[in-house]
C-alpha cells in the first residue's frame, strides 16, 4: 500500500498490539487491547514518527534541507519533527504558539535539546500558525535555503497516508492475535491519524468503526477537517472515492485544549497503575477517559470487541506538576 511513495524508515514498526487485562477487568470490557504506537520509536515515539517517515521522504525527494512546521508550546508533533531532522541530517524551524517560559520543560526542553530553532508567538493560536508558513517559508529562501512546509500535525495528504499503510499493519497483527475488534478509539486534533485509518480500513474493507475524541475542535469542525483530509488525499492519489462515516465525539474535551481535569487526572492514573501505560494530559489522557466512561455507561457493551489507539505524548507529562498531587 503506497508503496510508490518516497519514505525514510525511521520508526520502530510494527508497534506492539496487546491486551490490557486489568483494565479490561476493571471496565467491564472482555476483549479490550491497546495498539503502541507511543513506542514508535526515536524522541519518546509517538504517530506523528509514522507521519513524518513519508513527510520526510518526500522532503529529501524534493532536495530540501529544512523542515518547518508549527504546533503549541507542548507539541507532540514538532518534538518529533525535531527529532527526525536530527536523525535525517535536516535542519529544523518549529514556531510555536505562545509566550517563550521561562523555563524549558516537557517536549520544549527535548526540541531544545534535539537542535531545533524556535520562533515564539505570543498571540497566536497553535492552528492560526499554519497561516504564517508561506511567509516563513519565502524567508528561508531568500536565505539560500530549501525549506519543507509542514502544517500543524502534519494534516496534509502525504501526512494521512502514512494511517492508511499503519491499518495495513495493524490488520495483519489483527489476524494473528484472532482479535477482531468493532471499533477503535483515538484522541483526535488536527484529524490526519483518523483520516489515515479511515482511509486504510476503506481500501482494506473492513468494517471497524473508528471513534475519534476530540481534544482541539467541536465536533461538526472535526468532521469537516477529517473529511477534508479523506478527499485531498483521495484528490492527489487518484483513489477511488468513498463516503466515509465519520465518528466524532466532542464529550471529552473539558475546559479545552491541553487543560487538565480532575477525570482526565484519574484516567492517566488508572491506566498506569492497571497496566503501567502512560497516557498523556492533552490528546491520550481525555481518550482513556472517553473509554472509561463509555465501558461504565454501557455504551461500549461487555462482549464488544475494543482497541484503544494510544498515539503517544508522555512528555507531556512532565509539564503537569498536579499529576499525582489530586
């Protein structure tokens, strides 16, 4: 599956699949497994590794030599873009959203760390900074630079395909586990990984519903991101075309974007101390909580198959000094 495409292998793949025994138990969930692709290796792992091994591909195809991309001041997505210019030899300009602290901490500190150059904008939203690339971007050449765009998240056409081939894998895991769920869930906020799975449970045809928890946008917005992504995608790869069903629930999402709770706080803490798996505070932790809820409502009932799809974000975690103290 877009095996015509350029791609850097840099992730650590396949990525675990397993049963989470306790927690099944726990929730009243028989068959309840989580897909790891928090250990997708390099920087702490994370999706946006599979992403970026055909973001970066393409880069190198088209003989630049700087990544640029956007994100907030905690971004799973630029620690990894970091990560992989560092390893790929690429330069690396993140700008982020917000006030610089004045202490580096979390994914900040290993962007730092990693070579990175970071840009500050106080008065600007994480999504709004998509709009400043093109201006970037005509700077860096001016310099004599061949710059790489990369929107937030990597929500682009080349960005959703890399979930397409990752349902490629985990089908395969699926086959020789003989666990065949009804649906997954996945924290959602720019929308490429679930358009990615979407799309590659299309082109598998299977019928597995996919359940995306939004952490950034209301529901009808994601929706409308997801299937933008699906068509662009289908648009520049010449993809038979399909309506895809687009599952988005906006009930988890708090007080807003990155903002910790109370019921997030004891999520991450039951998957820990249940499995010993980390969850992240901004996208996996409202996830976890989403799945929680939903096995102890009955929304998700006793004898229906689930696979919790953690896409990574622990550093994170070191940013929260409340974790642990509620």
């Amino acid at each position: 599956m877009f095996d015509n495409l350029p791609r850097e292998r840099i992730a650590f793949l396949p990525t675990p699949l397993h049963r989470l025994k306790n927690l099944s138990e726990s929730i009243g969930v028989d068959e309840l497994w989580i897909k790891r692709d928090d250990q997708t290796g390099i920087s702490f792992g994370g999706n946006k590794t599979r992403k970026l091994e055909f973001v970066v591909g393409d880069a190198i195809a088209n003989k630049c030599d700087t990544l640029v991309t956007v994100g907030g001041l905690q971004s799973n997505h630029c620690r990894q873009t970091a990560a992989v210019a560092a390893v790929t030899g690429m330069r690396c300009i993140l700008l982020l959203a917000g006030e610089e602290p004045e202490e580096y901490t979390g994914n900040l500190l290993l962007d730092k760390m990693l070579g990175a150059e970071i840009k500050f904008f106080p008065d600007d939203a994480p999504l709004m900074l998509n709009q400043r690339l093109d201006e970037v971007m005509d700077t860096l050449i001016d310099f004599g630079l061949t710059p790489y765009a990369i929107p937030a998240g990597a929500a682009m056409p080349i960005g959703v395909v890399p979930y397409a081939v990752a349902m490629e894998e985990l089908n395969t895991q699926l086959k020789e586990m003989q666990f065949f769920p009804e649906r997954i869930i996945v924290a959602v906020g720019t929308g490429g990984t679930q358009a990615g799975l979407l799309l590659g449970a299309h082109m598998l045809d299977l019928d597995i519903e996919i359940v995306g928890i939004t952490v950034l946008s209301p529901k009808e917005e994601v929706e409308e991101r997801v299937q933008d992504l699906i068509e662009r995608t289908i648009q520049k790869y010449e993809l038979d075309s399909f309506k895809p069903k687009i599952i988005i629930d906006d009930n988890f999402m708090g007080k807003g974007y990155a903002i910790l709770d109370d019921a997030v706080v004891s999520a991450i803490e039951m998957f820990a101390k249940m499995d010993g798996i980390f969850l992240d505070p901004v996208y996996t932790g409202k996830a976890g909580l989403a799945l929680i809820r939903m096995a102890l409502a009955g929304d998700i009932a006793s004898d229906s198959p689930t696979l919790f799809y953690h896409t990574g974000g622990e550093p994170a975690l070191f940013t929260y000094s409340e974790l642990g103290q509620k």
